[in-house]
C-alpha cells in the first residue's frame, strides 16, 4: 500500500499566521492570569507559526538573526552575574526574543509569497481601529466605560480619562485598543508611516484622493492619543523621508500644513486639547535659562532617569539584569527604553538594543559591508528610535510586534543574501 505524501500549501498558512497575528496584537485585549502575568491572544499563534516555520524546508531565517542569539547570550551573561535578584518573570526575556523573530520569519515569508495584498488589509484594519478609538474617546455606547476597562487591566489611564492630576475636567486622550495613550499614538504610527510610504512609492504614478484620506485620518488618530512623542515624529519623519527619498517638496508642505490644520481645528473643538501639549513648553525659557517644564509627567521621567543612571553607574558593565521586580516594587516607569537597557544590561546593553534597529540595514555582500533600507523601515524604524527616548517601545508587546512585522517587510524586499 503505496502512502501519498500530505502537500502543505506553506503560502496559505504563512498569510493566515500573519493576519492572526497581526489581528489579535491589535485588536484582543490582554487577560489576566494571575502573578502579575497578561496572556495575549498572539502568543497562541505564536508556537503554531514555529511549528509552520520548522516543518517547511524552504522557509527564510537571515542569517544576520545572529544578532538575537548573540542578546540572548548576554542577556543570560547578566542574569547570571546578577543571580541574586532574578525571579521567573525575568525569563521572559527571552521569550520576548524567540516570539519577535518567530513574527519576523512570518512576516517576511507573507510579503514574499503576497507582495501586495497588504494594502487593503491594513486599510480595513485602520478603518476597524479608528472606529473603535472614537467610541472610547467620544464614549458611544458607554464603550470607554465598559470595554477599556479590558484594554487598561490597571485601569489607570482609564480612570483618569478627560482629568488632570487633581481630577478635575481635563485633555482627553484617546486611549484606543492600547489602553495607553502613549502607546495608542505609536499603533497610528505604524499606519501613518505605512499610508506616508504608500502614497509616494515610486510604483505609483499618481497619488488618488483616499489616500490622502487614511494619511490625515492617522495624524488625526495621533493628536487625539496626544503623544507629544509621537506629534514630533510626524513632523520630523516626513522631512527625512522626502529629503532621503528626494520626493517633490510640495506634497511635503501639504503634509506640515494639514497636520498644523488638524491641530488647531482639534484644539478648538476642545479647550483642553491644547492644554496638555502647550503645558510642556511652558516656562521652558525664563529670564534667559533653561528650566524643566513645571509638567509633573516631564520632571518625573527626569528624576527616574537619573536615578536609574545612577544606579548603573556602580554596576556599568553588566548592569542589574532584566530586575522586573525592582520597577514593580518601586512603582516607577524607566519611559527611556535607552536609560532602561543601560541600566538593565550595561554599556554592551545599550549597544546590542541600537544595534537591534540597525542591523537589518547592514548586508554583506562581496566581502563588503553595504547599507540598505527600504522606505517603511526608515520610516518606521526612526519613529521607534525617536518614541524610545521617552517610551519602551520595544518592550510592550503590542508595539514590538509592530516593529518585527516592519522588519519583516524590510526583509521580504531587500535583496539576497538574507
């Protein structure tokens, strides 16, 4: 009895990973099992896309993934030389490690097989995202009371929506599916970059009206999170983008003009909109010196900083470790994600996180040493650099997922060797 050979259409699966994937990082809440730990709905997907990626014989791993192994090592090197302080939630970190590249792997094998499906899966998606954002932060069928709660399991950012620190009526801030405004800002950023790119590929001749649409609709979705982060970055990342790209400086100037015009119509709408970001410049400059913002949030991160700083100043080389505990037993946020690997895993720490945005760009190819980045990546990969100085992008899930699926789609279009 002769047994035929089952055929897998690797394709199919690959695009169906991906879209789970990208659904369920976007869109499902995080539960609560207890010990402090959030199960996502992605890290279902996430064993049975390496289960996919082991069983086909012609899936894409880049060799420059060597970068993760070499991480991880140290990563295991500080846990190690701090022994002392580690706790279960610290190994963690390696799963965060083997889930980005398992995502990565994914991602590129979808955009190799489906170049160009994801335009008008991204869109339907950001149509769903924006629709459920503007419930919560208009409250349409008590959809903040009701349904953030799940997004915000610490219900901090929920309970303080449209107050300020003495809970009087204050700047809403959209929270969206992120539960964090801050956050929510760098979701749209993804979409903002992705709808920036698009527009102006050099494939498309001519740029047609809806585009414009989804670029303004997520610059809207930004000032509404109102990130002051994220507002710079979609003023600065459209500037290096047509000066790198050498794109036609008059689409540039509608861009910087329809950005200032939605701010200002949305500032007008809201009293307490503009409040909240003109707070930070306030008495930047006063008799001719600088001064940190009288913003409890600014001075704040400050103190952290250098406290953090600080501290690793006595253990510069392999630092504390990955040390969860200590943020959860001090209560304190590190919102430096450069401060947080300096201070987590040491100079080499802070080197490796970098060199984590950067590697991809680096080839090697007959015997030299080339730069290559494709126009989302740059775009994307910037953004993140900048959100990072006041953010930890890469340590929420959510956005980190984000940022293996950019580098998926860099990797899916560069050109071989991977």
């Amino acid at each position: 009895m002769q047994i035929k050979s089952i055929k897998i259409n690797f394709p199919f699966f690959y695009a169906i990973c991906f879209y789970l994937i990208f659904i369920s990082n976007i869109f499902i809440p995080p539960f609560d099992i207890g010990l402090g730990i959030y199960f996502r709905f992605v890290d279902i997907f996430v064993p049975l896309s390496l289960l996919l990626i082991i069983i086909d014989k012609n899936r894409i791993i880049p060799k420059s993934f060597i970068f993760f192994i070499v991480f991880a090592l140290w990563i295991a090197i500080c846990l190690i030389v701090n022994h002392s302080n580690v706790s279960y939630n610290d190994f963690f970190e390696f799963y965060k490690i083997i889930k980005f590249i398992i995502i990565t792997i994914i991602t590129i094998s979808y955009f190799k097989y489906f170049p160009h499906h994801f335009n008008l899966f991204i869109q339907i998606t950001f149509i769903l995202l924006l629709i459920i954002n503007l419930f919560q932060y208009f409250n349409i069928f008590h959809f903040h009371d009701l349904i953030v709660p799940y997004y915000d399991p610490s219900l901090l950012h929920w309970s303080t929506f449209g107050k300020n620190s003495l809970g009087q009526p204050g700047p809403k801030r959209m929270l969206g599916t992120a539960g964090n405004p801050n956050n929510n800002a760098l979701i749209f950023l993804f979409y903002f970059c992705w709808f920036l790119w698009s527009m102006f590929d050099e494939k498309i001749k001519k740029i047609k009206y809806f585009q414009w649409i989804f670029l303004f609709l997520s610059i809207t979705a930004i000032i509404l999170c109102q990130s002051r982060t994220a507002l710079v970055i979609i003023i600065v990342i459209p500037i290096i983008y047509f000066i790198f790209y050498h794109k036609p400086i008059k689409y540039l100037i509608c861009i910087l003009l329809g950005t200032a015009f939605i701010f200002f119509i949305l500032s007008i709408t809201n009293k307490y909109s503009i409040i909240y970001f003109s707070d930070f410049f306030k008495n930047i400059v006063e008799s001719g010196e600088n001064i940190v913002s009288t913003n409890q949030s600014v001075r704040g991160r400050l103190d952290v900083w250098k406290f953090l700083i600080d501290m690793w100043k006595e253990k510069p080389i392999f630092g504390y470790g990955p040390y969860k505990n200590f943020f959860y037993s001090y209560t304190i946020y590190s919102e430096n994600e450069y401060i947080l690997y300096l201070w987590r895993y040491g100079i080499i720490g802070i080197i490796l996180y970098i060199f984590w945005y950067l590697f991809p760009i680096i080839k090697y190819e007959n015997k030299k040493f080339k730069i290559f980045i494709t126009p989302f990546y740059l775009l994307f990969g910037l953004s993140m650099m900048i959100a990072a100085i006041t953010n930890n992008p890469i340590s929420h899930p959510m956005i980190s997922t984000l940022l293996a699926i950019a580098m998926g789609h860099h990797f899916a279009l560069r050109k071989a060797p991977f």
